[in-house]
C-alpha cells in the first residue's frame, strides 16, 4: 500500500511539472521569404530548451498587418506565459498588444517598434536601435565615396526600414531616396535594375534585408553600373558577396539574441519576483567586412 501511496505521489508530482511547464508565444512579421526570422526563431527555440519551456513561432505568409494582429489576439486568448512580438506597425498592431498586457500577460517585443515598445505596455525591448544603425550604414558609405544613394526596402509598412533608410541619408546629409522593392526577389532585382538604368548618378545601394542585397548584386552586375552596395544582416549569399568585393559591409544586429534573450528574460521575470534588465537590450548594430567575414561565416544563416 506504501509503495501505492508513493507511486501515486510521484505520479502527481510529474503531472504537476507538466502542467507547470512554461509555455512561451513568438509572433513575427515575416512572410516565410526572408533568411533572417528562422535564425530569430532558433534562437527562441534553444533558449526554450535551456530552460524547459516550450515555445510556439507563428507567422502569417500574406504579411498583412491586421492578419499579424489576430495572431496576437489568438496567442493571448490562449494564456501563454508570456508573447515575444515583433513591431514594425505599432498602429496596427497596438492594441492587440495592449490587450494582451490586460489580461495580465508579459510582453517582450523584438526587432522593430522599438520607440512604441514601452507605451504598448511590453516588459522591455530586443533588438538594434534602427535610425542609429542607418546612420552607422550612411557614414560608412560616404566615407568609402558614395554621393548619391538609394535605399530598397522591401516592407514599406515597417517602420523599423524606413529608419534605416532615414538614418542612412540623414548620416549623408541628403534627402531620403527609397523604393519599395517588395519581398520578392524577382521583382527586387527587376525595380532595382530598372532604378539604376532611370538615374546613372546612382553610385550607392544600401539593401535593408539580406535577400534584398543578394538580388541587387544581381541586378547591379545585369546592368554592370559601378555602385557601392551594403547590406543589412548576414546569410551565406552576402557573405561571398563580401568575400568577393561585391558587397562592401554588412550591419548585424545579431538576430540569434533577439530570439534568445526574450526567452530568459521572461523566464526570470515569471520566476524570479518579476527580475527584470534594467534597460533595453540592444542588439546591434556591428559591422561586418572583409576584415571579420570570416570569423562568423560558418554561422550566417544559422546563430548569426
């Protein structure tokens, strides 16, 4: 009969755990196209593993902002223990954010929003300061001779993109010149050729997405115009481009950490009496070029 009673005690206690387990919601805006968000979302995932939580990535392949909004609203009816949440629309996605934070859930948003994180209601930001890496960006690039530059950006809606192309023509002390150049990569080297073949005097392409460098390489050798090409964030492609002198930098913000570090941090907030940073976790930006391409190669596309 003890060894009944104990059997039975044992098994409480494991369905105890298992329902105790922490279960964490990750929603990004991506469309499924871009080489960035699945390192973001390994990142979640290992730190999901590290501390014995699960984690859920959800996504919605139109890229339709109401539709990222019902996804919020959907994560947060299922109570998790806390929504890790990208902003690039804080107009449409602010007050299923809110919502959320209502109903008692802890917010952590990453990548994008990061001026609208804190007034949402979110327990803090991951994620580089945008506007500052565009200027970092735009300095570089006119140091290294550009004069006139055009920045593609393949989300018009996000606000995170527009900074970076603000700041690299602020960084110029020229006026803002941005395409939108879509998602999709046929159409990002069909409108980035047709822009270089409409304004010769072109000579400087920042691309605020590493698919989006990769397809204007593209198109920049199709027209075979002489133009100063940098990135944003690393995949296997741009960094042979920056191998083979054709790209001359990339910005990383480290994308892994914004994954990552939301995991820990609303782990020891639901653990620890509500322990939280201090401040904001900025993730980036850093250069990456020709003098450290090859210390972070092998891990572009996967932790970098």
């Amino acid at each position: 009969m003890k060894k009944l009673v104990l059997a039975g005690l044992g098994l409480a206690m494991m369905a105890s755990t298992a329902v105790a387990q922490e279960r964490y919601v990750m929603i990004t805006h991506t469309q499924g196209t871009d080489p960035f968000w699945p390192v973001v979302e390994k990142g979640g995932r290992d730190a999901a593993e590290d501390v014995g939580a699960t984690l859920e990535y959800n996504f919605d392949v139109s890229g339709d902002m109401a539709a990222m909004a019902k996804l919020i609203e959907a994560a947060a009816a299922s109570q998790p223990d806390g929504i890790i949440v990208s902003l690039p629309d804080a107009a449409a996605l602010g007050p299923a954010i809110k919502a959320a934070v209502a109903d008692g859930i802890p917010v952590v948003t990453i990548n994008s929003g990061l001026e609208s994180s804190k007034e949402l209601g979110a327990l803090m930001h991951v994620g580089q300061p945008e506007r500052d890496a565009g200027v970092a960006a735009g300095t570089r690039a006119k140091a290294e001779g550009v004069t006139k530059g055009l920045c593609l950006n393949q989300e018009a809606f996000n606000t995170a993109l527009v900074d970076r192309c603000t700041g690299y023509f602020d960084a110029m002390g020229a006026e803002l010149n941005q395409i939108d150049v879509s998602n999709d990569v046929a159409q990002i080297k069909t409108r980035t050729a047709a822009a270089l073949q409409a304004d010769p005097e072109i000579d400087g392409l920042l691309a605020v997405g590493p698919h989006v460098c990769e397809a204007a390489n593209a198109a920049v050798e199709e027209v075979g115009a002489d133009v100063h090409l940098a990135c944003f964030d690393l995949s296997p492609g741009v960094m042979d481009m920056i191998d083979a002198g054709q790209a001359s930098f990339t910005i990383d913000q480290q994308q892994r950490l914004q994954g990552y570090m939301p995991v820990i941090v609303l782990h020891l907030y639901n653990n620890s009496a509500g322990l939280l940073p201090g401040a904001n976790i900025p993730s980036g930006p850093g250069f990456v070029d020709a003098s450290n391409a090859a210390a972070v190669k092998e891990l572009a596309g996967i932790d970098r």
